[in-house]
C-alpha cells in the first residue's frame, strides 16, 4: 500500500525569520532592549483626571435658573409630533426661565434635512432660542454637544438619541432633559421641582 496523502493545511501560518536573526541585515536587526532596574526612592507619577471647581461629588452647583438648553434636532422634531410648545413645556418641566440654545451645527442638521422639516426649522429661528457659535470643522452636532458640555458645565442637554444620550451619562454633572408621556422629563438633576415622580 502507498502513502496517504498529505491534506493540505488552511489557515495555516507561514514560518517567519525572527527579527533577531542573524541573517538579517544588521540595519534591519532588531534592538535589543536596555533593562533597568526600577529605582525603589523614586516618586512614582499618577495621571489624575481633573474635575471642575463646579462639582460637588455629582451635583452641579453652576446649574440655576435661568436654565441653558442645548437643544439637539431630534428634540425638536419629537416635540412637534407631540404637539408641545418647547419653550412653555421646559417651564412647565423645571418651574423657571428656561432659555433654549441652539448650535451652528445643529441648525444646519435641519436645514439639511429640507422641505419635510421646514417647521423645525421655524422653530429654530425663534428669536427666543439662543444661537451659539462653534468653532470646529464639520457639522456633526453630537460630537458639537458632547464637546461643549465637557468644556462648560452650565448647560442642560435635550435629546431624545440614545446613543447621545449614553454619551453624556458618561460627564458627570450634565442633566438630560428627555420627551415620555407627550411632556418633558429630565434626569440627573437634584433641583428638578416640576419633573414628574414615577
């Protein structure tokens, strides 16, 4: 009988020459590394990550009425369907003067989306939204949002996109204001008087 033949191997990984190998040019060689030993007298360095003077444990003190809030496009949309006047339905949410902020990029997400959204885009212009600048290239709004909220922790955020939404839980001290139940709701704040109880 004659010898079965040799199955070919699949995913099988071809031999490499070691980096360290002798018939490598010596340029190409690779070094070998220095060792020291670790000095036990020395001091030993900690990145920390620095929190704002604002925060207290989680709550922020530099939040208060008058309320500033980023308003993302969602936001507006969702509120339309649910037939709420944004400005009035924050007040009824917070018991005070609420001012809604809208950002450049924000504004151009709704002049992007056309036609079909030009009562958004209405509501927008309002003369008692704020508008606020950016700076940055590009106009994604959540990364705008995300980063605006980390720099200055005077702001509460409105959407209603989860992934934002799971985004900023990560920034301690930034409320999210939110739609349920055809009104306002708002989570992560002590102060939330008119938020309501479930």
């Amino acid at each position: 009988m004659g010898k079965p033949k040799a199955k070919k191997k699949y995913a099988a990984m071809k031999k490499m020459i070691s980096l360290k190998d002798q018939r490598i040019k010596e340029q190409d060689r690779k070094k070998a590394k220095e060792r020291r030993k670790k000095d036990p007298s020395a001091i030993k360095e900690k990145e920390v990550t620095k929190y704002p003077s604002c925060l207290f444990f989680q709550y922020n003190t530099q939040l208060g009425p008058p309320y500033h809030i980023l308003v993302d496009t969602n936001f507006i949309n969702f509120s339309i369907k649910a037939k709420l006047d944004i400005v009035q339905s924050m007040m009824d949410c917070l018991y005070a003067k609420c001012i809604p902020c809208i950002t450049d990029c924000v504004m151009a997400e709704i002049e992007k989306l056309g036609m079909k959204f030009r009562v958004a885009l209405r509501i927008a212009k309002d003369p008692r939204f704020d508008r606020l600048p950016c700076t940055h290239k590009g106009t994604y709004a959540d990364d705008c949002l995300v980063q605006r909220v980390t720099q200055h922790k005077c702001y509460i955020v409105a959407t209603v996109d989860r992934d934002l939404k799971r985004r900023i839980r990560k920034i301690p001290g930034v409320p999210i204001m939110y739609i349920s139940n055809h009104r306002y709701n708002i989570e992560r704040m002590p102060d939330d008087y008119g938020a309501p109880r479930f």
